[in-house]
C-alpha cells in the first residue's frame, strides 16, 4: 500500500478503496516495473527541502546511481523541474515558467492563502508543492496516471509532507460532498470530449466563495479549433477552443466574471525533450518552415489562464 489514508478521511465517499487497485499491475501492466523502480530508491539523508521553481530535497545519498536509477525507471518525467540531493530531474516542462504566470495575479495569490486546493489533471504533483509555497493549507491533487502518482510517491518518500497528496482518480470520479476554495484545471479542458461538463464538475467541487483556476491551450481566432486527427502531434486534442467560447462555457457551468489572466506562446525552452523525456517535443510538432504552425498546419500550441469566481 502506496498510500497512508488517514489524513484524507475528510474527503467524505471518495472512492479511497480504489487506490490499492488503481495503483497495481490489475490497472497497469508496467506497474510493477515501475514499483520496482520507486522500491529501488535509496535512503537520502535529508537536511532541506525547498518548493522553489526546482522542488528540491537537499541531503546526501551514499548510493547516487541507484538514486539516478530509480528515478530513470519511472520515465518520461514531464512536469517538474525537481532535484533529489545532486541529481536534477530535468523534465520535459520547465512547469516553473507556468507556474511564474500563475503567481502574477494578485487575485489567485490572495486566493491561495489559507486555502483548500484541488488540482484536476495534477500530473506528479509538481504544482501542488509550489502551492505550498504559496500558502495554500492543504493540496489534493488528482490524476488517472499510474506512472505520475509514483513519480509524487518519489518526492513524497523524501519529503514526509502530507499536505500535498496524489490520487489515481478522474475528476468525473468524485463525488460533490468535499469542496475546495481554489480548484485548478491546467492543461486538461482540451482532452475532454465534452468541456461544459468538465467545468461543470468543477463547479460543483468549488467551494461558494472559491475561485477556478483554468489553462488550457486556446485558438487565438473568432472560432474554437476542432483539429481533424492530431493537434501538435497530440492524438487526444478535442478541441481548442476560442476565448469568446471558453468565457461563455465557464458561465453556462455557473461561474461569474472570467478574467484572462495571461495568454503566452509556448516555446522550445518551455517545452523540450530532455535526458528525462527523451521522446519528440514541441520541436518536432511545429512546422520546420514556419513555427507559427503545428506540423498539422493549425495555429502553433498558445496558452491562456482565466480566473472564475463561484459567487
Ligand atoms: C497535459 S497534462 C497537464 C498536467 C498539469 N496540470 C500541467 O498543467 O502541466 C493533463 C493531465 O490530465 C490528466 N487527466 C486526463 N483526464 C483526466 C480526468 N478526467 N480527470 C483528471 N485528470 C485527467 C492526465 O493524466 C494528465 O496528467
């Protein structure tokens, strides 16, 4: 058993008997593999652990390749970056520049203090340290992926921090007894078939006084992109959808007021194959002719974050 379950007792009719199931070899034929690898990690002496734009745990190991090892075991690393004593996981998102954009608003920053987080699409959890940081009281942080809650049960290991929990659930999964003041969906909306009820799910987690914290890649044009086929070499991209599209959703799921917070063009040293991903990057999904265009010929990944308040 991965997971301790006593500190998220309060998060009423969850289905909390899933986890030992999601996270086997029942769900996953590589999870043993990958087990295996999070199994490997050797004891670190910690002396600091630092939520900056490099999650760091400060120490020393005396077995540094088996450190190198077990955390190459549960490769690709995509959100990060995260240093474990002297090596560096050098993932393929530099995350910190997102959450940089995040952090300059004022609203969002005032909303985090004190506050209960849920973080939809949460990936390994890199986010929800920087939250911490940010002053947040606690982070729960959901992902389908296998692979990315034992690359959290990695910093985890080192950190002993339960404030910041990892959980293999879908946000469809959840009931609507637990509700939080900041819920986040970052870089989900465009996977969903249907996007008004995944904000609509979102509503309902978002407690009356919260505020929704959304980004997603968004189409710089009058109307949403609905890509025939792969969208910046991406097979699940349902649609990208136009600002004016998006606002009038985020308002038919109940939300009022949402404010564009920033919207930024991604680039090669955002998004990059590393030693940690060695697999194609946005490099290879743009045009080599023109970067303004996928190699789809769609308008190159630009991305927009939008605040929402429930009341
Ligand atoms: C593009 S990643 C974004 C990760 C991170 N939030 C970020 O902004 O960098 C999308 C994540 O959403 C997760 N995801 C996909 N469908 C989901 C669902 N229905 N509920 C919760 N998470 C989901 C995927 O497993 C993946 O880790």
């Amino acid at each position: 058993m991965l997971h301790t379950t006593e500190h998220i007792k309060h998060l009423k009719d969850w289905p909390i008997e899933l986890i030992p199931l999601r996270l086997s070899s029942k769900q996953n034929g590589n999870f043993e593999r990958w087990y295996n690898a999070y199994d490997s990690l050797p004891d670190l002496n910690v002396t600091n652990v630092l939520f900056g734009d490099t999650v760091t745990i400060e120490g020393e190991t005396r077995d540094e390749q088996s450190l190198v090892d077990g955390l190459k075991g549960l490769l690709p690393w995509r959100k990060g970056p995260f240093r474990f004593a002297n090596v560096l996981v050098d993932t393929e998102w530099r995350s910190d520049l997102k959450w940089s954009r995040v952090m300059s608003s004022k609203a969002i920053r005032q909303a985090l203090e004190g506050a209960s987080v849920l973080d939809v699409g949460c990936g390994n959890g890199y986010f929800g340290w920087r939250m911490l940081k940010a002053g947040a009281q606690s982070v729960i942080g959901i992902d389908p992926s296998a692979l990315f809650c034992l690359q959290h049960q990695c910093v985890e290991r080192y950190v002993q921090d339960k404030r910041n929990t990892v959980l293999p659930f879908k946000l469809e999964e959840l009931p609507t007894t637990v509700q939080f003041d900041c819920v986040f969906s970052m870089g989900v909306i465009y996977h969903r078939r249907d996007p008004i009820d995944h904000l609509t799910r979102l509503y309902d987690q978002t407690s009356s006084s919260g505020l929704l914290i959304l980004e997603t890649l968004i189409h710089d044009q009058k109307n949403s992109l609905y890509p025939d086929g792969r969208y910046a070499r991406m097979g699940n991209v349902w649609c990208v959808p136009s600002e004016s599209d998006l606002f009038s959703w985020i308002e038919k799921a109940g939300y009022k007021d949402p404010t564009k917070v920033d919207i930024t063009k991604t680039t090669t040293q955002e998004q990059r194959a590393t030693e940690w991903m060695s697999f194609e990057s946005l490099a290879n999904a743009l045009n080599p002719n023109n970067p303004q265009l996928t190699i789809e010929g769609y308008q190159a990944p630009i991305r927009e974050l939008i605040i929402a308040r429930k009341e």
